[in-house]
C-alpha cells in the first residue's frame, strides 16, 4: 500500500486546540503523531519518536544528524515541561504555525491552518539509521513499527522517551507542542523532493524525513496538495467517509460543496455550544453510583408480568436515555492498576459490604483495610484458578489454551477470576453475570481489570453472533440448562464455534446426592439430543471440582440421524447472528460445512488468526471501506498499527501502564484493538447496531466484542472503562438520537482520570469537545486536517451540584 507521504494538516477549527495545558510538546510527537493520525496511509515517521518507550529503545545514539537537530532543543525542554501537569507553555511559535494548541476555549481563533507535513519513509533510510543497531528486528507486524519508531525515537531525543512513559498522563500532555514549531521550521523545505515516495511497507521501517510546515490555510500552496495529500493519507480516513457516505467511491475526495457545508456546521455547532453551555446535573437514582440506565429502571420493572425468566435483570432502558452524570461514591480513588488490581482493589469503589459479608468466608473476597482482596480464584477455585485452568488442559490437551482457544465465554463468572488467570494463557474471556445489588460481581471484575458485562441468559439472546467462542465455560453455575427443551444451552450452542467445548464444572458433575444425579441425568439426555459429545470427565483434585467437558459436532451428520427431531432444527430463515433484543428460542442452528463459509473451520491458532483475514472473507465481497474485503481488512489492520504506534502510543499524553480496560466504541475488524495486542489492555469491540455487521471478523481473529445501540446506555457499571475510543461514531450517532445524552453515557462508562479519543469529522470534534468542556474535562489534543478531527480529552472527578431526578429509576 501506498503511503503517503506527503500530507498535508490543516488545522482549521483549530482553535481549540490543545487545551489546558501548553503546548509543549515535543515536537516529534505531537505532531507527528498527531497527524499521523489523521492521515491513515500516512507514513510517519518520526514518530518514532513516539513509539520509543514501548520499544525500550536501544538505539540512541545513532540518529542521523538532521533528526537529532531537529529534536534536540526540545529534548531539553521536555523534561520539565513533561512533568508539569498544566503548564503552559506559550509557545512560541505563531500560533498559525502550531497545530495543537491549547485550548483556548474560543474557537474563533485563526481560522485555519494549513500544515503540509511531508513524510518519506523509505526503507533504506530506515536502515542505515537502524542498521547499525541491531535491534530492530525484522518486521513482522505491529511490533515491528513500533520497534522502529523506538529507534527513531531515540534519536530524537533521549528526553521524551524516559520520561514521558513513566510520567502519568500529564506530563505528556504538555510536551506536544513547544518542539513544533522547530521542527517544523527545520524541515519545511526540503519536503518535497521526499514526498513522492511511498512505498513503505510497514515491515520495513518508515521515517520520517521531515515533517513540515504549515501555512495558514490559505497558503497557496493548498490547493495542489490537497488532492494528493487526502488521496494519500486518507485511505483510511477515507474510511469513515466511505462508511458513511457509502457508495460513493470517490472517496478520497470530498466536494467543495461538502467542505463548505462542513464548515457552516462546524462554526455554527461551536458557537452555539459555547453560548448555551450545558447544564449538567447529578442523578439522583436509587442506585445511586452504580446506576446503569437500562438495568436500573425500576419504573419498567414493576410493570413485568413475570419474573421467572429473570425478565428483571433484561434491559429495560428509559424512554429517553438520561442526560445527568452519575454521582462517585464517597471516597473514590483511582483504581488500582493491573496487575496488581486482580488482586486487591479500592473498597470505597465498590462498597458492597454485603457482598464481603456473604462472601467472605468463600475464599471470595475478603475486606483487608482500605481494600478488598481477592485471595484464590473464588469459590470453585480453594487452590487457584491456575491450577484449575491448567487441569483442563491436562485433561484435555486439545484445549491448548492461548493456541487453539483464545475466546471464550464465562457464565455467570462469579468475580471472573477465571478469566483473570486465563489472561497468564493469553486467552480473552468475554464474562458475564446479571446486576445484582448484592452481589456485584461483574463490577468486581471490572475495578479488578478483568473484563465482563452485565447479562442474563433471560428470553433474549445474547448480544453476540453465532459460533464465534472457541469455548463456554461455566463453572459452578446454578443455570437451569435442562428445563424448557433447554433452551439456555441451545443458546450456547449458538454461540458456541462448531468443534468448540463446552466446560460445565458444576456438583452435578462430581457429586452424588440425588438431586446432583438427577440433574446429571437430565443434562446427559439433553447434551446427547444436542449431539454434544462428551469428551472427558476432568477432574482438578486439588481443588475439589470436576468438570464435564463436551463438543459442539463439526457436522450435520449426528443431527439427522437422531431419532427425534428435539430440539428442533431452526428454520433455515432464522439467522443465527441476530442477536440485538431477538427473543430466545429451543432450536438449534445447523453447523456451516461449506468450505467457504465461516465456522466450518477452525480458525488459525492465536496469534496467526490475529493477522490474517480469515478465510471466509472473499475477494467478491466489498468490505467497509470499500475496497475488497481482504485487502480491507489488511489495510485497516495496517492503519491502525500505524495510528498507534505513532500517535496514540505516545503523542495523546496517555500513559498506557495505567490504562487497563479498553472499549472501541465503533469498532470495524478490531483493527484498533489488533493494534494494542502487545500492551497489558483489553479491549471490547463495540459493534453497533446500525453499521456494518463486523463482529464475527473480530472474534475469528482472536479479539472480542459486542453488539450495541449506542442510543441506549451500556450494560456495564459506571466508571468501569479507563479508555473510550470513538472513530467516526458520534457523526453517525447524532442523526439518531441526543449526543448529549450520549456523551453522558460516555461520562458515566469512564473513569475519573480516563480518556476518550474521537476522531470525526470536524463539525462534529467541535460539538464533542464543547460539551466535554463543560463538563470540565480537560482537552489533551485537537487536531484537525481537512474536514477530518482527533480530539483527546481526560475526565475529571468534576461533579455537578444540582441534582436530577429520574423518576423511572427511583425505587
Ligand atoms: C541534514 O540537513 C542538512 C541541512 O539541513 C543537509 O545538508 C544534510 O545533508 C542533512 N543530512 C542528512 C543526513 O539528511
Ligand atoms: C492553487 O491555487 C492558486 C490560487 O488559488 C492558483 O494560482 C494555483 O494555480 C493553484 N494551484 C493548483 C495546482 O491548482
Ligand atoms: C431524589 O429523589 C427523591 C425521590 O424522588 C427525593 O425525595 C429527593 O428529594 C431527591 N433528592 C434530590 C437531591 O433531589
């Protein structure tokens, strides 16, 4: 593919842009990274610079010269200014020059800028940089970039690596900009002869030659490079457009009359934001801090006919989703981070005592002073849950944890301890539990940075697609499989991968009062009419337990042959994707066996599958960007990895060692989550409902996700998430629903001190970054180029005074 190299930034609504803090920045890292990401194709270079802690640098000394000129005033500055938390830096550049800016909160500011950056990677370069160290390894994949940036980086500037990484999220805030300015200044001229080339490939390393400068908007210089530099750099960015204008495969460039329009909406939306402000309420609800809309309304609630099928733990959202900030509870602090949070975190963010008092003699959790502790893995798990995960695999070497199964689904996870271990096997587990007061056992998982939702296996189905987990794990679960023509486990069955296990630790399996011999019975008729195979019987000694592990067939064979058609077969219209509000039914769907299709083989081991498009995407079909889906899907991977390594890494102020719980709130092929596969998060994968159904792409190459309306709140407690990243969501939100409302979700999801990342077009950054303004966030960085924007904003522990009552959620 091609890179670009030559883009061009124009920050035009810019005003705002880097907000509280100063600019500082340094410069490799702002800007490269900030444009960098508004270009997707774009091949950046020095951001290298960016990247360079995670690649543990190696190199420094051998930066080519121009570079470390180019980097080396700042490197002095950044220290400093990295570890202030706002400081302020004036920059000195003008400001037409500076493409981040603090926010200055008015957004007339100077109109636009236009930043031509030009980038060169080129191979060769690369190699003489790095060749002489060694470390660079060759390429393979993400690692590869970010190995190299790394060096680059050093390069730069010993500075910002070093510190920023450690440093909390606000050092880096500032550093951004004071180096600009240099740089740019340095490299202007020589960009163009570098511009023509592309070719980078991510595997061989791309630098940046230089980035460069910018002109006010108007520069004359704007027109040519317009169309060149949005034909270069967009092709992802391009993506959105495409996504939402579809069709229209002239793509890459948007008409005049579009940008004009844009640009109308972008100034009205800002001035009418600054003057009406937005008057933000607490909610008063009797869930108080835990309140999650569709599951906390009483209102609804009360008028259930029937509870049996724990209608009450369904979502049930209000009529109008509510726009008030849920309150912290008292004595909050920030959570503890990963991985010392599966072991013990704040009691004061989630003070269930009940819990700790039911529960504690469990081997649960346990109150030890300002904290809970989470001593063993939970009930079923006296002697570890590592011992208990790798017990299965002993039984059952097929499991091959990490390898052959890398998703899998825990019912009624408990503290999702389970799941916390299996991260040790590089393995995801999608948990889940219904709310319960009581027992709030997914918000455990969460604060513990274990990931986990709020669910119930009611009338609906699950809000995943079929055959996407490798296994469904449920370990003392109480759930009635056997009863109704079992239906619950049909469900399982759905989502089960065709050849994947189902492992059910429960008494019955171990015990043999009449009541667990009955049951087993029961499940034995109802797994054989299922064509379940029971593979083995695992016992885990040492902790007590044993688990019946059986297979979902990988044919249809068995299902005809049976002797009675029960349960039934579902009828060939029914969809075994549709999950959003379908109601349950006691059928089974039959097993893909057309080679092409999906689910009819296994997918490649983890991580291979991570990579490669799966092989039931076909060169026929179109993907979301519009290119053939394959080469879609290796293109957005290719984009992401370069979006992260070289801006999100190190040029947004994020400190990553504190980021655990990642959501991509419109995720397409988990091309974002793909691209972070290397740090300690995980990421949930937002499909929603209203785009392009991508979410079984995402579980075959090893990530996780979920379908959702982001018009309606989602089932997770509040601030369970450190990381909300929006690309192109809320333009598309915002013809349908509120976007304050949504922002209030977004409010509520995150965590004091979180971030949010979106990037929109530019009327819509404008909106965003006004009403996260009010709610006193503060601004990290704005960006903007063309009509497109990046905006990253930090919440605050902020609360407002008034107080809003919302009578569905009142008791
Ligand atoms: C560095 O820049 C100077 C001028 O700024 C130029 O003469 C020299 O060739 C450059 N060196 C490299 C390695 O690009
Ligand atoms: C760019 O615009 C200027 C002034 O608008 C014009 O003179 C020049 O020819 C244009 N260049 C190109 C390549 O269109
Ligand atoms: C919260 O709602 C309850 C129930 O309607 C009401 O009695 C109480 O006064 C409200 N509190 C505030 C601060 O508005």
């Amino acid at each position: 593919m091609a890179l670009g190299k030559y883009s061009r930034v124009d920050g035009r609504k810019s005003s705002n842009y880097c907000s509280t803090v100063a600019i500082v920045m340094f410069v490799g890292i702002c800007l490269v990274g900030v444009w960098v990401l508004m270009s997707s194709s774009v091949v950046p270079v020095q951001n290298s610079d960016l990247s360079s802690q995670e690649s543990k640098t190696k190199v420094p000394q051998e930066v080519t010269e121009n570079h470390s000129k180019q980097f080396e005033d700042s490197s002095g500055d950044l220290p400093e200014d990295a570890i202030k938390e706002d400081s302020i830096p004036e920059n000195s550049q003008d400001e037409s020059n500076s493409e981040v800016r603090q926010n200055q909160k008015e957004s007339e500011n100077t109109p636009e800028e236009v930043q031509e950056k030009f980038v060169e990677d080129n191979p060769e370069g690369k190699t003489e940089s790095d060749g002489k160290k060694e470390d660079g390894e060759s390429n393979s994949g993400d690692r590869d970039s970010n190995s190299e940036g790394g060096d680059a980086s050093t390069e730069a500037g010993e500075t910002n690596p070093s510190e920023q990484p450690e440093s909390e999220d606000s050092p880096s805030e500032n550093e951004p900009k004071s180096d600009e300015g240099k740089k740019k200044s340095d490299t202007e001229g020589s960009v163009e002869e570098t511009m023509q080339e592309d070719k980078v490939d991510l595997h061989t390393e791309e630098k940046v030659e230089e980035v460069q400068d910018k002109d006010s908007k108007e520069s004359s210089g704007e027109n040519k490079t317009e169309d060149q530099a949005k034909d270069q750099v967009f092709p992802a960015g391009a993506q959105s457009e495409i996504l939402t204008e579809t069709s229209t495969q002239n793509g890459a460039w948007s008409t005049q009359a579009t940008e004009s329009k844009n640009e109308k909406e972008s100034q009205k939306s800002s001035s009418s934001g600054d003057q009406n402000g937005y008057n933000w309420k607490v909610c008063n609800v009797t869930a108080g801090s835990d309140y999650i809309p569709c599951l906390d309304n009483a209102q609804a609630i009360r008028k259930l006919t029937s509870r049996s099928h724990f209608e009450h733990r369904e979502r049930h959202c209000p009529d109008e989703a509510p726009t008030c900030l849920v309150p912290l509870p008292k004595g909050y602090r920030r959570s503890i981070k990963w991985p010392k949070s599966r072991e013990q975190i704040w009691y004061y963010n989630v003070p269930h005592t009940k819990l700790a008092e039911v529960k504690g003699h469990q081997n649960w959790v346990k109150v030890s002073g300002d904290y809970l502790t989470f001593p063993g893995g939970g009930t079923q798990f006296k002697n570890g849950a590592l011992h208990y995960i790798d017990s299965i695999q002993k039984s059952l070497p097929d499991i091959a944890w990490g390898k052959r199964s890398r998703v899998i689904l825990d019912v009624g996870c408990g503290v999702a301890s389970f799941g916390g271990y299996l991260f040790e096997r590089d393995v995801l587990t999608m948990s889940f539990a219904p709310k319960d007061e009581h027992e709030a056992q997914v918000q455990f998982a969460l604060e513990r940075g274990i990931p986990g939702i709020s669910a119930v296996m009611g009338t609906q189905r699950l809000p995943f697609p079929s055959n996407v987990f490798d296994i469904v794990h449920c370990a003392r679960c109480r759930v009635p499989w056997h009863v109704e023509g079992g239906k619950l486990l049909l469900e399982l069955n759905r989502l089960l991968r065709p050849g994947g296990y189902f492992v059910w630790s429960a008494t019955p399996v171990y015990r043999k009062v009449p009541e667990d011999v009955g049951i087993w019975n029961a499940m034995s008729e109802l797994t054989r009419s299922m064509c379940w195979d029971l593979v083995v019987i695992e016992e885990d000694k040492l902790n007590e337990v044993g688990a019946a592990i059986y297979r979902k067939p990988t044919t249809n064979l068995c299902y005809e042959k049976r002797p009675q058609n029960e349960p039934q077969l579902c009828k060939e219209s029914d969809d075994a994707d549709a999950a959003w509000k379908v109601p349950l039914q006691a059928c089974m769907h039959k097993v893909p066996v057309d080679a092409s299709e999906r689910g009819s083989h296994w997918p490649e081991q983890w991580p291979l599958r991570l990579e490669q498009p799966p092989y039931w995407l076909k060169s026929s079909q179109v993907g979301v960007y519009g290119k053939e889906a394959p080469k879609d899907f290796s293109s957005d991977y290719e984009h992401w990895k370069r979006v992260v390594s070289m801006s999100y890494l190190n040029g947004l102020g994020i400190s990553w060692s504190s980021v655990r719980n990642v959501m991509d709130m419109r995720a397409v092929y988990g091309g974002f989550a793909a691209a972070l596969k290397d740090l300690k998060v995980w990421v949930m994968n937002v499909v929603p409902i209203n785009s392009p159904d991508t979410l079984p792409i995402i579980y075959e190459r090893g990530l996780f996700g979920i379908y959702h309306d982001w018009c309606e709140s989602f089932s997770t407690y509040p601030r369970s998430y450190d990381l909300l990243h929006a690309d192109h969501l809320f333009s598309d939100l915002k013809k349908r629903c509120k976007l304050v409302a949504v922002i209030a979700e977004v409010d509520r999801i995150l965590r004091p001190e979180g971030k949010l990342i979106v990037r929109d077009n530019v009327a819509t950054i404008a909106e965003v970054e006004n009403m996260v303004k009010s709610l006193q966030w503060k601004i990290q960085l704005t960006y903007s180029k063309d009509n497109e924007g990046l905006l990253c904003v930090k919440k605050t522990l902020w609360r407002p005074t008034e107080a809003e009552t919302i009578m569905s959620a009142i008791e």
